[in-house]
C-alpha cells in the first residue's frame, strides 16, 4: 500500500525519494548514457527504479544511489540505465526509410558488393534487433545473396538485454506483421514457442555488439548507411550534436544517416550533411 510522501519526498509511495535522489539519479544517468531527464520524470524514474530497489532489499534511494555511485556499482549503473531508457521499437518503423535505402541507396551498394566490394550498414541504437533485421530484410529484398558477399550489418545498443535478444533474434508474429511478408516468411523461421527466428542469412548479416554512443567506438571502417533513430532525442543538444559530428569521419563519401522523426541534424555535422528526404541526410562526397 503507498505511504503519504515521507519527508522530503517528491513522489508518493514505499521509499522516500527526495529531489537531491533524483538529482544524483539524472546525473549518473548523464554521465552514463548522456539522457538528460527533467524533474517531470520524477514519477517515472520512480516507478522504474522502485523495483530494484525491492530487488536488492534496500530501504531508501539515497542507499540506491550510495550503491551505484560506489566502487561496485557498474552493474548496478547498467541496469539501472536499462530500466530507464524506453526500447520502443517496430519492424519497418518509419517505413520511409526503408524505401529510400532500397530505391536510392542500395542500387549501387549492390553493385559494389557484386564487383567484390566492401558494404557495411549501421543500426546504432538498434533496441532489441527489429531495426537491423528490417535494414537486412531491404537488402536481401534487392540482393539475395547478400550474406555470401562482403556485406554486413552492424546493430548496436547500450542495453546488454537488447543485445541478447537481438542476438537470438526470436520475435512474435505479430511483432513481424509490419514487415512484408513475403520477406519475413522466407528469412525467418517458426520456433517450437510459435514464434518466428531470424534464420542463416539474417545471422549472418547481422552482428550484434554493447556500445554506447557516448563511450568509446571501436569501429575503423567507414559505413555506407547509418540508422540512428529514436535514441538522441533523449540526449541534451550539446550531446546530439557530438553524436552527429561522431558519424561523419565514419561514414563514406554519399553515405546516409537516417534519424529520427522528432530530429534533426544541428551542430558542426550539419554543414556536412545534406538534407537528402524526410529524416535522411547525406554526406556530400569530399
Ligand atoms: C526508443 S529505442 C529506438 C530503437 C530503434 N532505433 C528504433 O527507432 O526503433 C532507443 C534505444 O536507444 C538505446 N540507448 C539509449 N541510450 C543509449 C546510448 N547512450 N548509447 C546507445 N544506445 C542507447 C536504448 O537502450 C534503446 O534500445
């Protein structure tokens, strides 16, 4: 049953949780993911943080936040990112972006995979994996044997969970609707539990990493299409504009980066990147 706010509270319920709890709670995340929550969020992060509270048998969120601010607190530090950050995602989500990366981007792409070229394709923030097996699902579309050609796809996400199930790549039917059917039918296949798993060609295509776009990338090679949708907008400007100026050393000559629908490219990075169609950008050749 929900107590009457203790002293200090700000959201009523079990555990006291005082401004000073939120402020520490918004500057770890911060540091840690580059999110920036307002103090409107204060219920939130309290209905999602109360649960690992009761987890970890602690009694207050200032003991909360002691834990993950302590020497031992990286684990801590990532679920509770975890729990913070929405996953929301779709198959086909913005399908605009798909037709511009099948009609305009992958014709010559193809091309160059079929000459024994190089081609690499990015889903940064890439949620539980329906974002890179869409992107898959397009180029298969135009070039079935994408995955025995120099052609990959790289999905990333802060989130390990999201990792994992990208990884495994099981999803229900209705999850796959969006996607044609005709594709989904044929690269996935039906699991035992009714579900459907990304068959050989779609493993193949796509590998999936942790990474956190405001850590380190390891990567070297540059990319030919860039997905980064739905995650800067949870980022403070300066943050986005530094995710923005990150991907253009890694993106080749005319390559496009597809955002968001509530984005936009600003900072240093928009000089260089063309407006090329709703939400998608492209490098002019230097
Ligand atoms: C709303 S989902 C968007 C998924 C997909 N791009 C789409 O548009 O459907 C946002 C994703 O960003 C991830 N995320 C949040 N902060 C991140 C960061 N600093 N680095 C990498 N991924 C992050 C979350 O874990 C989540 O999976």
């Amino acid at each position: 049953m929900s107590a009457a706010p203790g002293r200090g509270s700000i959201v009523e319920g079990e555990f006291v949780f005082t401004a000073d709890d939120f402020r520490q709670i918004a500057e770890m995340l911060h540091a840690h993911a580059g999110i920036a929550l307002n103090e409107g969020k204060a219920a939130l992060v309290y209905s999602r943080l109360a649960k690992r509270l009761r987890t970890l048998g602690l009694s207050s969120f200032r003991d909360y936040c002691a834990l993950v601010e302590g020497a031992d607190g990286i684990d801590e530090r990532q679920k509770m990112t975890a729990a913070l950050t929405t996953n929301v995602t779709r198959f086909y989500r913005e399908p605009h972006h798909f037709d511009d990366l099948r009609d305009r981007v992958l014709p010559k792409l193809v091309e160059r995979a079929r000459a024994g070229g190089r081609v690499r394709l990015w889903s940064a923030a890439c949620s539980n994996g329906q974002e890179p097996y869409s992107m898959a699902l397009t180029l298969l579309s135009v070039l079935p044997e994408a995955a025995d050609l120099d052609v990959r796809i790289l999905a990333t996400d802060i989130d390990p969970n999201m990792v994992a199930q990208g990884h495994d790549g099981t999803y229900s039917e209705e999850a796959l609707e969006p996607a044609p059917a005709t594709l989904w039918r044929k690269y996935f296949n039906r699991s035992d539990r009714g579900s459907w798993t990304a068959g050989p060609q779609l493993k193949r295509l796509v590998s999936f990493k942790e990474l956190n776009l405001i850590g380190d990338w390891p990567m070297k090679g540059k990319f030919d299409a860039i997905f980064c949708r739905n995650v800067v907008i949870y980022f403070d400007d300066p943050t986005q504009e530094r995710v923005w100026s990150r991907f253009v050393p890694l993106m080749q000559p005319g390559a496009t980066l597809y955002i968001g629908h509530s984005e936009r490219v600003a900072g240093p990075a928009a000089n260089k990147l063309q407006t090329a169609g709703l939400t998608t950008y492209r490098l002019g050749a230097t």
